[in-house]
C-alpha cells in the first residue's frame, strides 16, 4: 500500500493507521510523501521472553551511559534522520519529523535515550497506542547505545503491562533479542488486543529503572 500525498496526514490519521496496523515511510529526507505499509510479514520482540548477547549484560552491569525516558525527543528522531556509514538515506523526512514531535507532545511517542554526561550517543524512539509499542528507529554514536537503550525499553513496557512490541521488519541487529516473524494475519489479531488494553509508559517510582532491567537481564544468558 502507498500514497506519496501527505497534505490530509494528520497525527489522528496516523494513529488510527497505527491501530489497522499500518505505518508509514518516505522514499528519502528530501521526499515530500509517505508510502504506506502493511508488510505480509511482520517482526515482534517478545516481552516476556526477551533474550540477547551475554557480553550485553556485563556492558549494562558497568552502567556505562546514563538512560533517560523522554527528555530529548526530538534530538532522538533528528539523530535517527541522520545518514550513517552503510545508509546514505533515511526514510525520515521532515513532515515525518513533525507529525512525530506532534505525536510526542500528545504522549504517543517516546524516546530512550542514552547520555555520556552532557552527550547523547544513541537511543531510540516509538509509537504507543493502548499495550502496543511501535519500534520505529534507533541510533547510536557509542558502542552498544541503542542496544542498551532496547533493554531499557523492554523492562519498561513489560513494568508497564504493554503486550506488544512491533519492530516492523526482521534484522540480523535486532534477532539476536529473540525478534520473531508472525504473519499479517496473526500480527492484526495481536495488534487488535493489545490497542483495546489499556497502559502508560511511565517511569516506576519504586523499584527503579535499574532493577527492573537487572530482572529482565535473567533471560540474556544464552548467546555469547
């Protein structure tokens, strides 16, 4: 599905897209529209059963940046925009960035951000819409930043009561957190649950961030 005309998209239409399971993306940074997707395959993270690389869990056990929930969104986005080594082009452009700041503003997107004292070095940002998480993109100017910033992200959803944690396309980056592929079908069936349960992404007073992640870190023990 796509449609490169983007003057009737607002934020509203683009989370009742969300909510039929449906995203969209520019061609490139310089493009004035959007395609549409809703891909026969999609790719999840379990949120219960998250795993990854055992030297992640020593690199987060040191604490080596500060994790912070939402106080640098649009650095985060603008960060994800940016052309990196291997992608010269971006499918960020500049009304999505302002649809998704919108959406920021509203409480329906967040970001994680990791900090080297005044410095951010990666981080990631998404989409909420009831118990669905809507992983859009990540970045990171320091080793294994956004890798962090994901570990962050799951404990906090799953602190959260969020059911679903969407990454739209399968990547050997993010398979090794036990991402998965489900069919169109089941993917809508799950999409229509978790959008109708609903939750907050918000920062727990007690027990901290920290410990939640140190509980989620259990099942991060199996690949080298």
């Amino acid at each position: 599905m796509s449609d490169r005309s983007l003057y009737l998209l607002t934020p509203d239409i683009l989370l009742r897209a969300y909510a039929a399971g449906i995203f969209p993306m520019a061609e490139s940074a310089e493009a004035t529209g959007v395609h549409w997707f809703d891909p026969p395959v999609r790719a999840i993270i379990p949120i219960d059963d998250f795993h990854g690389p055992k030297r992640l869990k020593r690199t987060i056990r040191r604490k080596p940046y500060a994790i912070k929930l939402n106080s640098a969104f649009h650095k985060v986005i603008s960060a994800c925009a940016e052309p990196v080594q291997g992608r010269t082009t971006t499918w960020i452009n500049r009304e999505i960035l302002g649809l998704y700041n919108t959406l920021h503003w509203r409480g329906h997107a967040h970001s994680i951000e990791a900090w080297e004292g005044t410095e951010l070095v990666g981080g990631l940002y998404g989409v909420s819409l009831g118990s669905a998480f809507f992983g859009e993109s990540m970045f990171s100017r320091k080793t294994g930043a956004s890798k962090i910033a994901l570990v962050y992200l799951v404990a906090l959803l799953k602190y959260c009561g969020f059911t679903l944690l969407d990454t739209q396309f399968q990547t050997s980056h993010l398979e090794q957190f036990g991402t998965y592929e489900i069919t169109r079908a089941n993917y809508h069936h799950l999409l229509k649950a978790s959008v109708k349960k609903p939750a907050r992404l918000i920062l727990p007073s007690k027990p901290d961030w920290d410990h939640l992640v140190a509980a989620s870190l259990q099942p991060i023990s199996h690949i080298s």
